[in-house]
C-alpha cells in the first residue's frame, strides 16, 4: 500500500500538470481572499479570522480534488496496466487505500502554503497575535474530513470510467450534490422533519458545524462513513461483484447503525478560546424542555457591511447549537426587503412591530449605498411571537465593541425569548402602593415588558392599620415586591410587614429618593426649587440590612442633557443643555446585571454607603469618577448650565448608586419592641435578595399627550438609556431560580484586524500570500526533481 501511495506522488509530481493543479487552487485562494472585493476577502472583513477561506476552500476543493484524483484508475484502465495491478501479491482494498491515500497526501501537501495565511492574520491581529489558535486548529481538521471525503468520491468515480474527463466531471457533480446538493434539496420542504433529515446529509452542515473550531464525534462519523462508502464501492468495482457483495452489504450496515448510535452517544470538542459554543447548562435544560416547534425567523439575509456579515453567520451559529439539542428548533435567514415593489410597505410594518432598522453604508465595488437592515428575529410559538434584537449598539460603541457586545449577548437573548414563549407558571411581582409611590402611567412601559415574564398585581399596605397579619399573609404571596419612590413616610406597622415579607424569601427591589426634588419643581418656580431630605422611615431598617441612603445629591461631569426653549411662539428653539443632575451612569460590568449595558440615566441621585454585616454586598452602579456629593437643603437653579463646572472640586466619585444585597437577613425589630406581633415572627430570615436603587425616577417613564412612552428614552433629546433592560435584569436575576441571567457574563471576544497596520502595507501582504505559496511550489518542484533525477541516475 506505501509503495502505491510513493507512485501516486511520484506520478503526481512528476508531470508539470501536478504544479499547474496546486498552483491554481493558491493562485485562486489568493485572489478571493485578498485581491477580489466580496464576502471572501479577509482585509476587507475587517475580521482577525480565517473564516472566509474555510467559507471558501471547500467549492475550490470540488475542482481541484477530482481533477487529482481522474486518473488514479482511469488512466490505469485506459493503459491495460490494472489488471497487470492485480495481480500483484497485495489485496484489493490495498491497492485502493494505497490510491485513496496518496491523493489525501498530495491535497495536504497542497494545504501546506494556506499556513502562512494563518501567519498573516496573527500579525496583523489587534493587537499582534490577537487570533484564535483553537478556532483555526479546528477549522483546519474540518478540512482533513472533508479532504477525505472528497478523495474517496472521487477515486471511486474514477474506477467507473476509462476516461479521465469523465471521471473528474463526475467527481464534480457527486461532490456538489454530497456537499451542497441536498442542502438545497432540503430547503424545498420548510421546516418539516423531512427537512432536518436531508440537510444533515450534506457535507456542508457539517463541514460548517467543524469549520467553527468545534470537534462533534457526529460529523466525524459522517464523513467517516461518507469515506468508508465510496472506498468500499471502489473496492467493489475492483473486485469481482459476487464476492464483495456481502461484504459490501456489511458495510453499509455499519455504517447506518454508527451513524444512528452517533445521534445519542456523541462527545464535542469546543476549541475556540472563549469557548463560545458552548451553551451553558441552564440554556440546554430550557431548550432540552421545549416539546412544540419553535419557528425562528432572522431577519439578516442580503448584502451587508463586514459587521453584520459577522453578525449574521455568528447567529447562524448559535441557532445551530440550539438545533442540535433538540429538533423543535426550526430557523431560516430571510431578506424582508428582497421585493423592491413591496419594499416600503414591509419597512413601514416591520417598524410598527416595533422592529427598527439600521441605516449601514454598503460598498458595492467602489459604489456607495445607504441601506436599511434589520438586525432582528422574531421567535414564534403557536400563536405567540417574541421578537429579538440581535444588535447590541450601545452609546459611544466602536464598530468593534459593536460586534463583539452584539456576538456576546446573543445566547442569553434567544433564551429569553424561549422562555417567554414557553412560560407558564409565572411568578408573582406585587407593585407596592400607598406610600405616594409613582403612579402606573408613570411606570406603565416597565410593567407592559415585566408582563411577558411575571404576573404582575398591585399591593396597597393601607390595610395594615386594620390587620397587618392579614396583610402580611397576603403580601406572602407574592415572589417579588417593587417599591418605586414612595414620598411618603412608612409607618412601623407597615414596615414591620416589609421586613417580615424579606425575613420569609421575598426578593424587593427598592427605587429610593432620599432627597425630595423635582425636575417640574424646578420648570414652575421661575428657574428654582429646593432640594430637602426626605424621611420615609426607613432608614434603621436599611441599616439593619447593611446599606445607608444619603441624603445628598450627585453631581456628575459625565452627564446627561436636558432642553431648555428660548423665544415665544413660531420662534420658540429648544436647545438641549448639559445638566450635572443628570448623572449618565455607565455599567461596572461585574454581575450579570449589569454586563454589556447601555448607559442610565439617572436624575438627582443619592449616593449609598454599605455597612458592614453578614449580607454580601454588590455595588452595581456608580458615579464617575468625576462626580461629587452636593448637601441638602440646597437650592437648585438652572441659571447654572451657564456657569462652567469648577472642575478641581469633581474629586469625590465613584459614588455608589446600586447595590445588591444577598444572604439571610436580620430583622430590623430583633430585640425591639415590635407595632404588632406577628404570626409567625422571625428574627433571623431565610435566603434572600435585595436591589437598592438610590433614584426613584430610574423606573420613571415619560409621557407623550398622556401616553407612556418606552422606558429609557428620552423624547426631548431623542436619545436612549438602559434604564428598562437594567431594572428587567434586576427582576430576572432575584426571581431566577434556574440562573439563566448568569448567561450574560459570558465574555467572548471577537479578532480585529489593524486597520492602520493593513493600510500600511496592503500591497506587501496580497503579494507575499500570493506570491510566497507559488515560490514555495516552484522550490518544492525543484527539491523533488532532483531528488528523484538523483536516485534514479545512480
């Protein structure tokens, strides 16, 4: 059998048409990957990856394979010199393995230049060496499953037929149907079962599953056995039919039942370096639960900048992940703006499903268009849908950071959307009234989104006065209790229940205004208002907890702007102005609250001091650290937007202004008289948690002629915070029991390109990965020959 092999190679390089074959499948790499415009060219994605040219490589391979593999039995039967072949004392299937081989040796060996493509890239990654070693490693095994695959359909066209023209355009189509072919079959049938059936037959799915860096035992199996089948039939057609037909019968039906037993017992291998397919264990039980089909439809098909390329194929990626763990996964990509007769119709009503587009800047060789994409999908069961948004573009974001917090929320956002569709037992969450908290209409946006997860009730404690026990009772009831800007003083028999309720499981999350000031205040009163403490008899039972609400405001250098009108009538403007009592808080990104958030805002912000007891202590949101504290009472006056910020006094930042607290309370009325006695008194509480929110107005949406306008926009600048996305996690992280908010910690972190260092020397790297591989050929060609001139002349 290796004496074969050496005479395929010997035959192979023999000739020039040998170096001609390798030659054109370098030169044509070179020039999609770094010379033509398109999805293929790596200098233009932007992307310190080699994703293109395994996009890429495996239609080169259809060419190129069969046109190595023509002759390996079509020239020997055309010369007479198989049967000759035959008769020498080695098996059949050696003499096939020996062919087989050879052809995978001399594809490597034409592989071997596409190394310095992975040179390239690392030095000119973001920062130099900046690229994913596991991914690539990955993706190149990919290529030896698919190299052997191909090499087997192709010796086994070549057994078929004298002639050499008819053997390649045979191994041609039997590759293109293998690796592409039934994908395209597949599409015909929707998401039926028949479906999934026929695309996982084809090389392509699975040759995309391994190109990713990820090593599944199930597309090692198929392309084993894709190989195992065409070697056997060669084998067939070289041996007498009669005798290998029950060998050939055996064959197969290894190969259907291995192919079965891989679809239950299989092992993956996730190479990449943040380990980015792989689906956290919260994430596979919901999906694992899902019973009914899930349609997905992504809205991110078309032509589209490098970015959203990526975005695109990434979200590809995860849904494929979601597939694979349970078939009820059905998901297409699809282009809602593709009929340019129906196209303003469709951007009308995707936009008042609430779905906003992207305007993005195509390059289209030299030519430049505006074009509008919408980065969503929208998840459906039954009759319900759920919609997502696959673009995470916070305020500020480089197109990099834009990518790679877009890349890293997309696990957690389609599980959100699986557990809205499927959610049946809801927790309860009672909205706290009495204590002049803000009324619905001015929370009503978050309650609207809080209703896709929870069952949502108000809660009056003027019931304490006449039975607090009752109340409590009542108040046991529920998951979660919000406390959103009480104005008014809590009596003690009121916070006694509160603090019973907390003492028994219930999770609150309290929005705090510990100083009494309005932004309308300050409109009405010619320009001026004041700012006084307030008390809202609450303060010993947060100390008890391990936290203290000042009675201070935030200034802040990092602010956000409110607008002023100057002029009357026709001639009104409205300019906004910086407002330093406005903090623009940005996220620490230490919690899965807080991870990959757009910035808050905040207005006339309390700062919080943490105490020291036996309750863990988070601080979720600060200041800047160029913010400081301002006492109260203190007069507030607009006349300051025109006094320039003394910067000097800016020193005292880094303010804390959420905290989560966790652990087993201790009640405030331990050792203490207490206004009632309660049923069922503790003094020491079960597990627990708390946010504490030190601006009530964070919760605070803003109205437009009486209706509630989305939270976290902001009509007068037309700017949007993360205010809503940031309370919904604070929700979902107390009341989540199977941790599924902990997905949003997952750091994955995409490979840029130098921009700077690929305009430098553009010219110098498209020659040296196009010339380089054709000198290494030529210098290879020259080595071989003389050897081979050498041994055979002594």
């Amino acid at each position: 059998m290796v004496s074969i092999l050496k005479r395929e190679i010997n035959s192979f390089f023999s000739s020039a048409t040998g170096y001609l074959v390798i030659a054109v499948f370098l030169i044509l790499n070179g020039l999609f990957l770094w010379v033509f415009k398109g999805d293929f060219n790596i200098l233009n994605s932007g992307f310190a990856d080699l994703s293109p040219f395994f996009q890429l490589v495996p239609w080169i391979f259809i060419f190129l394979i069969p046109a190595v593999t023509m002759k390996t039995f079509s020239e020997e039967k055309r010369q007479g010199t198989l049967e000759l072949l035959l008769t020498k004392p080695i098996s059949h299937l050696k003499i096939v393995l020996g062919k087989y081989f050879g052809t995978v040796a001399l594809v490597l060996i034409a592989l071997v230049p596409t190394l310095l493509y992975v040179f390239t890239i690392s030095k000119l990654g973001n920062p130099p060496g900046n690229f994913d070693w596991g991914s690539t490693t990955g993706s190149y095994f990919g290529l030896l499953f698919l190299i052997l695959a191909y090499s087997a359909i192709g010796v086994f066209c070549s057994i078929l037929t004298e002639n050499q023209i008819v053997a390649f355009i045979g191994a041609v189509f039997v590759c293109f149907l293998f690796y592409y072919g039934f994908e395209g079959i597949a599409d015909i049938f929707s998401f039926n079962d028949t479906n999934y059936f026929i695309s996982h037959m084809s090389m392509k799915a699975h040759f995309d599953s391994i190109s990713r860096g990820v090593i599944d035992t199930r597309d090692i199996i198929y392309f084993l056995s894709i190989s195992g089948l065409f070697i056997t039939l060669t084998t067939y057609f070289v041996k007498e039919k009669k005798i290998l037909f029950k060998t050939l019968a055996i064959t197969l039906a290894a190969i259907i039942l291995l192919t079965v037993l891989s679809t239950y017992i299989f092992k993956r291998f996730d190479l990449t370096q943040d380990k980015r397919y792989t689906l956290s264990e919260a994430t596979k039980n919901l999906v694992k639960q899902i019973d009914k089909p899930v349609i997905i439809d992504v809205l991110l098909q078309g032509n589209f900048p490098p970015e959203f390329k990526k975005l695109q194929i990434e979200t590809k990626q995860i849904l494929q992940e979601f597939a694979a763990i349970n078939s009820n996964i059905k998901f297409s990509f699809v282009n809602p703006l593709e009929d340019e007769k129906t196209r303003e119709e469709e951007v009308n009503t995707l936009q008042q499903l609430g779905l906003a587009p992207v305007n993005v800047t195509v390059d289209e060789g030299g030519k430049i268009s505006q074009e509008l994409v919408f980065p969503w999908a929208i998840t459906s069961l039954h009759n319900k849908s759920v919609k997502v948004s696959l673009l995470k573009n916070k305020l500020g974001a480089t197109t990099e950071e834009r990518v790679n917090n877009s890349v890293q929320q997309l696990e957690y956002v389609f599980v959100d959307a699986f557990t809205k569709l499927t959610l049946i037992n809801k927790k309860k969450i009672a909205i706290l009234k009495g204590n002049g908290e803000l009324s619905d209409l001015e929370i009503a946006d978050f309650l609207t989104t809080l209703h896709d997860y929870y069952n949502i009730a108000p809660f009056t404690l003027d019931s304490v006065a006449s039975d607090a026990n009752q109340t409590l009772k009542e108040l046991n009831k529920f998951d979660l209790a919000i406390i959103a800007k009480p104005t008014s003083a809590f009596t003690d028999e009121e916070k006694l229940v509160l603090d019973q309720f907390t003492m028994n499981g219930g999770k609150s999350v309290w929005l705090i205004d510990q100083v009494a000031v309005e932004m309308d205040s300050l409109f009405n009163e010619a320009g001026r208002t004041f700012a006084i403490p307030r008390n809202l008899n609450i303060k010993d039972m947060f100390f008890k907890y391990g936290v203290r609400i000042n009675p201070v405001l935030i200034n802040d250098l990092y602010f956000t702007q409110i607008v002023l009108a100057t002029g009357e009538g026709n001639n009104s403007q409205y300019n906004p102005v910086p407002w330093l009592y406005s903090p623009m808080v940005f996220s620490k990104n230490n919690h899965p609250v807080n991870n990959n958030m757009e910035a808050l805002k905040f207005e006339f912000a309390n700062s919080i001091d943490t105490l020291a007891n036996n309750i863990r202590k988070t601080i979720l949101l600060t200041s800047s650290p160029l913010s400081k504290i301002i006492g109260t009472p203190k007069e507030i006056k607009l006349d300051i937007i025109n006094e320039a910020p003394e910067k000097e006094t800016f020193n005292n930042g880094l303010q804390p202004l959420t905290v989560l607290l966790e652990g087993n309370f201790t009640s405030v009325y331990k050792n203490r008289v207490k206004p009632f006695k309660p049923t069922n008194y503790q003094d020491e509480g079960v597990k627990s948690k708390m946010i504490i929110i030190a601006d009530g107005d964070l919760i605070k949406n803003q109205l437009n002629n009486g209706q509630p306008l989305e939270l976290g926009y902001d009509k007068w600048t037309n700017n949007f915070y993360g205010n809503k996305e940031f309370l919904l996690n604070c929700v979902n992280y107390l009341l989540d029991d199977n941790g599924l908010i902990n997905i949003r910690t997952k750091e994955i972190s995409i490979s840029f390109l130098d921009k700077e260092k690929v305009a430098e020397n553009k010219n110098l790297w498209i020659s040296l990965n196009i010339g380089l591989p054709i000198v290494l050929l030529i210098l290879f060609g020259v080595i071989f020959n003389y050897l081979r001139r050498k041994k055979y002349t002594s």
